[in-house]
C-alpha cells in the first residue's frame, strides 16, 4: 500500500472519529477590553448611566417656593389625591375582628396620610421644581441692570405666557422694559391654548432668525 493511500486512510478515519464524539462547550471567549467588544466588556449603551443630579439641596428654599405657588401645589397634589382619595376595598374572607384591627392600625399609624405626604415629597423634589425654578429665572432677569432684548417661548414653554401662567406679571414688567416677547403660534395651537396674555404670537421662521442672529443666547 502506498503511503499517499495510507495517509488519506488515516485523515478519513480521523475525522469519522471527531464526527462521531459528543459535542463539548468550550469555556473560552473572546474579550477586548479597548475595543469594547466581546466578553465581559461594556459597549456604549451598557456603559450608560442615569445618576441622580440635584439642582438644588436647599430643601427649605423649595418649599418655601412651593409654598407661594398655588399652580406648583396643584400640580403636586393633583395625582396623589386621585390615588389615595377612594383609598381601597379588600375582598377577603377573614374575620371581621381581624379586619378591624387592621383599621385600627392604620388609623394608629396613620399610613395613609404619611403615603400621601411621601408622594407629595417625591413630585415637589422629584420634578415639579423646574416650575418653581423657571419662575424665579424670570423674575431674575426683572432685575437685571440690562434685560434680554428679545424672549422666545415655544415647545411646552408656550404655556409661560398664557393666562393663566406664574409668570406673566413678571414677563409684562420684562415687557415694559422693552424686552419683546414672541411665542410660537403653532405651539399655541397643538396645546388649545388661548391667545398669549403677554407679547405677541410668532412663527419658526421668526423664531430660527432671532436665535441664529442673536449674538447671545440663553436658555434656562
């Protein structure tokens, strides 16, 4: 036999072999690290964070922002007292002692008005300040030696100009001051509000002009 046969006998019968064993997970993997690809290493998404920032850690100043702003309260409260006002029905078969020490203990505890006041903590300091902030931004630039030439409120910032708003007897004084106040008149519709209390309303063209022209701009 020759030994070109003996040797693609040998490689056939080599891999006939391999073909018929079980198959067996290998433990290694591929990593780089400064690539950021493969095995125990974070792309870009993974590597992420959210962490919480504060902009202010003068909790009494907060509230006695709060305090002042019957709109701040509202929009606290609003949510929370629709969750807790019908409180909640149980459907169970214990005894009704066991029923009634259980309102006994939460009268003696008074859970519900601490879960109320906790909810109303977490919406002051949670997200309801930038409203209390954007109103003292306001009256701040009142008080400036020279006050901005021209304001422009579109997007959700259209509401700062509605009747109803904080800020509107500070953003008239602004006005007597000679500061022009534009609003976005799209805005205005898309979110039903009505004619702007202050100023006058404006489109994006005006809007992309003032700002692309501006030789300061500044954003809250």
């Amino acid at each position: 036999m020759s030994k070109k046969r003996t040797s693609r006998q040998t490689r056939a019968a080599t891999k006939q072999n391999m073909d018929s064993r079980a198959p067996v997970m290998t433990m290694d993997a591929f990593s780089n690290p400064a690539a950021r690809i493969g095995f125990g290493t974070l792309d870009l998404l993974q590597a992420t964070e959210y962490p919480m920032t504060r902009m202010t850690q003068n909790y009494q100043l907060l509230t006695s922002l709060y305090r002042e702003n019957w709109i701040i309260q509202n929009i606290i409260s609003t949510i929370p007292n629709d969750m807790m006002r019908k409180w909640y029905d149980l459907r169970t078969s214990v005894a009704p002692e066991y029923l009634k020490q259980m309102t006994q203990l939460e009268r003696r505890t008074q859970i519900r008005k601490k879960l109320l006041l906790g909810m109303y903590w977490g919406r002051l300091y949670g997200g309801a300040v930038g409203g209390i902030l954007i109103k003292g931004f306001v009256y701040a630039l009142t008080q400036l030696e020279t006050p901005p030439s021209v304001m422009l409120f579109y997007n959700g910032g259209a509401r700062l100009t509605a009747q109803d708003s904080p800020c509107i007897e500070d953003l008239k004084t602004l006005q007597e001051q000679g500061t022009k106040i534009l609003t976005c008149g799209t805005c205005v519709n898309f979110y039903g509000l009505k004619e702007p209390a202050v100023g006058t309303v404006t489109n994006m063209y005006t809007i992309a002009e003032k700002l692309t022209k501006a030789g300061k701009v500044i954003r809250p």
